[in-house]
C-alpha cells in the first residue's frame, strides 16, 4: 500500500500514482474528513474517488496541466481538450466525444485520514 495523498482537506486535486501515471482524487460533495487517527484504521473510500487522469477519447489528462478539472458544481470533471464531462462520483462521460465511456478507476482506502492506493 502506498499513500497518495497525506489527507482529505481537498475537493479535487492530481497526484502522481507510484507505477507513474496521474490520478484525480475527488472528495464527495458534503462529505467530512474521516475520524481522527486511531478511531476509525480503516474504511473504505466512500467518499474518495479516483480516476487515471486519461480522457477516453485520446488517452490525454482532462486537465491543461494545472491538475484541475472538477466543474464549481462540485459533481462534474471537465477534459479541456475537447469538452467531455463526467460524473465525479462515477466515472462515466455524460457529454463529448467520448459520452457512454467512463474513466477508469483506481482503487483506493483511506487510512488514518490518509488516501492509499493498493
């Protein structure tokens, strides 16, 4: 297991996956940080999700480079290049050159307030 980022004060943010790729890591809408340390080891990401950064209409980062593409909505991340929106929580392309398709998905936990990748 390896840590991906050290907590969850965060909405939207790319970080670098140890095999080398980018992944987005969307916090929930409403969601709040996991307990303290100590009080809950381990839980599911419920209220993480993270995608390679990898639009699946040309295989390019949905972001110009700045590691943001989540929409003011909260619910919506955005490819740059060519417009295509996907649901935060799902992964999947509602509009675009792409609509139907969906990001893939990186299974993460989070541990002691702390987002693991396997």
């Amino acid at each position: 297991m390896t840590q991906l980022h050290p907590n969850l004060d965060f909405t939207q943010i790319t970080v670098r996956h140890p095999e080398g790729y980018e992944v987005i890591l969307v916090r929930a809408p409403g969601a709040l940080p996991e307990a303290p340390p100590g009080t809950q080891p381990e839980t599911p990401a419920a209220t993480v999700h993270a995608y390679r950064n990898s639009c699946p209409h040309l295989g390019i980062g949905l972001d110009y480079g700045n590691g943001q593409c989540l929409l003011d909505d909260g619910k919506t991340l955005l490819c740059a290049m060519h417009g295509a929106t996907f649901e935060a929580d799902t992964g999947l392309c509602t509009g675009g050159p792409c609509a139907g398709s969906r990001l893939k998905r990186v299974a993460v936990t989070i541990v002691n307030g702390a987002v693991i990748c396997d």
